[in-house]
C-alpha cells in the first residue's frame, strides 16, 4: 500500500504539466466557466437563449474529460518523452500498482471540473437543482469519471510504442463531444453510429446523470449506469494489457526511444 | 528593409519545414473541428441563416486561431528552454521578425484545417453564405488573418515574462473565443467581456465579416470596422513589441533571462 500511495504522488507530481497554479486552477475552475460563457452567448445568438440550460449537464460531463483524459496520457506520455519510462521498466515494480497508480489523482480533476461547471451553469443561467436525485446524481457523476479515467489509461499507454502519441486525446476529446450525446442527441444518428458511440465512455452514463438530474430514481437507469462501469473496466484492463505487451515489445526491440511498431 | 523582409521569408521557411518534418502538432487545429460542429449544430436549431452564414466563416477562423495562438505562443518560450534564444540575439535581425516569421508560417499552415472546417460546416448545413459585399469580405479575411498573427504573436513574449508552463493556453484559447468574436458578434457579450474584446483586431475584423454578409450594410460601417481592425493591431502590435524588448532586455542588460 505504501508503495502504491507513494506511486500516486510521484507520477501525479512528476509528470502532470499542468500542476502549477495558474495553469491548474484556470483548466480545472475558469475553463468550464469560460465554456458556459461561450455556450449562453452562442445560444442567444442563434435564437436559442435557453438552450445552454439543456446543455449544461452535458458541458459538466464533457470538461470532466477534457482535464481527465490530457492528464492520464500526459503521464505516459512524458513518461517517456523525459527519459524516465525506462528507469520504471529496469525496476521490478508491481505492474498492476504502476499502472493504476498513475491513474488515481486525475479522477478528482475530473470531479472538481464536473462540480465547476454545474456552479457556473447555476450561477450564470439559473440551472436549477430543485428535482434532483442527488444519490443517483452523484454515483452516476463518480461513474462517468472512472469511465473516463479508464479511457485515459487505456490510450495513455500507447505512448510507450509511439512518438507524438499525445494528440490522440484530442481526438477522443472530440470524439466525445460530438458522439456522445452532450450536445448533440444520439437519436439523430443512424442505429450503427449510435452503438459504436455507446463503447465511448459517457455516452451510458449521461442517460443516467440526466434522469437523475430530473428527479428519476436511479433504478430507472441503472442499466445504462452498468453499461457505464463496464465501458470503464473494459478499457481499464485492455489499457493494462497494452501496458504489458507494450514493455514486453519495446524491450525487445529496443526501441523505446523510437516507434515500436 | 530587404534584409529584414528576408529574413522574414527566411524564417518563414525554417518554421515550415520544422512542421512538415512532424505535422505540426495538427491536434490543436483539428481539436477545434468537433468544437465547430457541436456550435453549428447549436446554431441550426434554429436555423437562422444570417447566423448560420456568420459561423461558416467565423468558426474555420477560429480552428486556424486556436491552433496558432497555441504554437506561436510557445516559440520564443521554446527556444529559451532549448539555449538557442542567445543565438537569436546575437543575429543582428530584430527577433520580431523571426517570430512574426514563423506566425505567418504557423497561419499558413493552418489554413488548411479552416477550409477542412468549412467544408464539415457545409455538408452539416448544406448551404453555403450569402455574401452581399464579395469584395469587402475578401478584405475582411484578408484583416482577420493580420488579427491572428499579431494576437498570436502577443502570447510569444508574453509566455516568457509570465513563466507560463504547460496548460497555460486551456483557457486563454477558450477565452480568447469568447473575446475574438469568430463564435459571435462581441457586442452580443455583456459589457464587462466587451471592452477587452474591442483591444482584439479580430473582433473587428469579424464586424467586417458580419457587415459583408449582411444586406444594406453601408461601406462606412464597413471602412470603420477595418479601420479599428487596423488600430487595434498597431496598438497590440505596439505592446508586443514592447514586450519583445523586456525580453531582451533581461537577456541582454540584466542577465536575468531564466528568472521570472
């Protein structure tokens, strides 16, 4: 355990870039206002003032991926970009505790981001909260962000076989916020894009934050919420065997400085 | 001025092979493309045409804004923590001009994902703007782009005086959408958010974008709104060249460049 917690801190510490203040607190608090500002302003603008009310549960899930899933692949990424990935596979850590350590402190990122928004969508647009179901609210927000955390492993650790690895976040941020349903309903695309955008993490689990939101019981949508976690496992054990086949590769090859494959 | 204008193409060139050895960091343009689709699919809910007219220009600008303000801000940054920044003040070339150089690289080489951009807006709209002043709004872009490249270059210097470190631009890019006025018109932002929108040549650029799509729209308002597009980038231009010279001030006179 203590080798576990003092491999959260390390490689949170180490190879977070964006743990300075001002970078932290502007990503983490200002950047989800900023974004609300942007979404009520597009919204008045296009003729639809009350639109960014609609949007703001959405907005609240999509920058939890934005701070969590940068922030995961960072860890890989600059892992071996500054040369100390190498230090980590002559050493015989547990692999198991590496690889979910890495993962632990970018989870609260997410939540904070997530708590953020809903504050600055309270403040600025009046969301209101009178109805909600605030047990299923709060699993359904603590889901979503392990699923995302998940993901973040999950593309972290191709960082070890290719160089310039840290853009493909980008592409998922992005994946995300077009397939997922944040803005955009899911029921507008057609059936087979729908279910591949189910295998993205929030797509499940917003169909469960927006019910409880609106005063469901989270029985109501527990499946969705299932089909959340298990989105969330899968990617988490499919990112630790990349982990490990991964070292296994660049070892043999040698080519942990260069791509792999 | 010759020599200085060639070592503006000089560095021009430098900075485009430096992208094409390794794309660019292409993330941070193409990071905005889902942006301006989930901002058009907002918009065509409605479906307000005009609106719809200003977003399929404004938001392919704000894809090559987004990923310039982010490059440019990092390169004079970069070569400070790389030791090359000395040798650039050895040269007797201003290094204003190597780093607008390498802006005016970082804007061409984006242009591309803002017609990629443009075409995603098209086949999600299936319509493409009515322009009522063709000419104006040629001219328009033509100061948009000026916009971008010195609010771009402003962040070069800047980065260096602040210490700003990795994650510095995740919400001076968000922010600057909001003041730059690729998204909306500024004066649709409260009047707190408008006055530091005004000192961005881009918001009036984007006034000039607006006025050209718009019928009746006079060519006083039109001059006007270049004219301001002008000012703003003279006096941005002025504080960034300003900055330029604290920078080498603390690289040259005081000796402090690794201290912030």
């Amino acid at each position: 355990m203590k080798h576990f917690v003092s491999q959260v801190y390390t490689t949170y510490v180490g190879l977070f870039g964006w743990l300075n203040w001002f970078s932290y607190i502007s990503t983490v608090i200002f950047r989800p206002v900023v974004l609300v500002i942007i979404y009520s302003v597009l919204g008045r603008f296009a003729g639809s003032p009350d639109a960014v009310r609609s949007y703001s549960l959405g907005i609240a899930a999509y920058t939890m991926a934005v701070i969590i899933l940068p922030g995961v692949t960072q860890c890989y990424t600059r892992d071996r970009s500054d040369g100390t990935l190498s230090f980590m596979f002559a050493s015989p850590v547990n692999r198991v505790e590496n690889y979910l350590a890495r993962a632990v402190l970018h989870f609260p990122n997410g939540l904070l981001s997530f708590v953020s928004t809903l504050v600055a969508a309270w403040i600025m647009v009046g969301l209101d909260f009178s109805t909600v179901n605030w047990g299923g609210f709060i699993i359904g927000a603590l889901v979503i962000a392990f699923s995302l955390t998940a993901l973040g492993e999950f593309l972290g650790t191709f960082a070890i076989v290719f160089r310039d690895w840290s853009n493909i976040q980008t592409v998922f941020v992005g994946l995300i916020l077009v397939f997922s349903g944040v803005i955009i309903p899911l029921d507008i695309y057609p059936v087979p894009v729908r279910e591949i955008a189910r295998l993205l993490p929030v797509t499940n689990g917003l169909v469960s934050l927006q019910n409880t939101f609106s005063g469901s019981p989270l029985a109501d949508t527990v499946f969705p919420l299932l089909r959340e976690a298990v989105t969330g496992l899968v990617y988490l054990v499919a990112g630790y065997l990349a982990f490990r086949t991964f070292e296994i590769a660049a070892k043999r090859k040698g080519t942990l400085e260069q791509e792999t494959f | 001025m010759v020599y200085q204008l060639r070592a503006l193409l000089a560095s021009v060139v430098q900075q485009w092979k430096q992208f094409s050895t390794y794309f660019g960091n292409l993330g941070f343009f193409l990071a905005t493309i889902p942006m301006a689709i989930i901002y058009t699919w907002i918009a065509m809910q409605k479906g307000d045409r005009q609106v719809l007219a200003y977003l399929s220009v404004g938001l392919p600008l704000m894809t090559v804004w987004s990923g310039v303000a982010f490059r440019i801000g990092y390169t004079l940054s970069s070569e400070l923590s790389s030791q090359v920044l000395q040798f650039v003040y050895i040269s007797r070339t201003p290094v204003i001009v190597v780093s607008l150089g390498k802006a005016l690289a970082q804007v061409l080489w984006g242009l591309p994902m803002g017609i990629i951009s443009f075409f995603v807006i098209f086949l999600m709209t299936r319509t493409l703007p009515e322009v009522s002043q063709p000419l104006a709004l040629i001219v328009s872009l033509l100061l948009v782009i000026v916009g971008i490249t010195v609010a771009s270059l402003f962040f070069s210097p800047l980065m260096v005086l602040v210490g700003g470190r990795g994650g510095f631009f995740n919400t001076v890019i968000p922010f600057g959408l909001v003041l730059s006025g690729f998204v909306f018109p500024v004066d649709k932002l409260p009047v707190v958010l408008m006055v530091p929108a005004r000192l961005m040549p881009t918001s009036w650029a984007m006034d000039g974008i607006r006025l050209s799509l718009t019928t009746g729209s006079t060519w006083a308002d039109i001059f006007a709104s270049w004219s301001l597009c002008l000012l703003s980038s003279v006096f941005l231009g002025v504080v960034t060249y300003a900055m330029f010279r604290i920078v080498e001030k603390r690289i040259r006179v005081t000796g402090t460049r690794d201290l912030y």
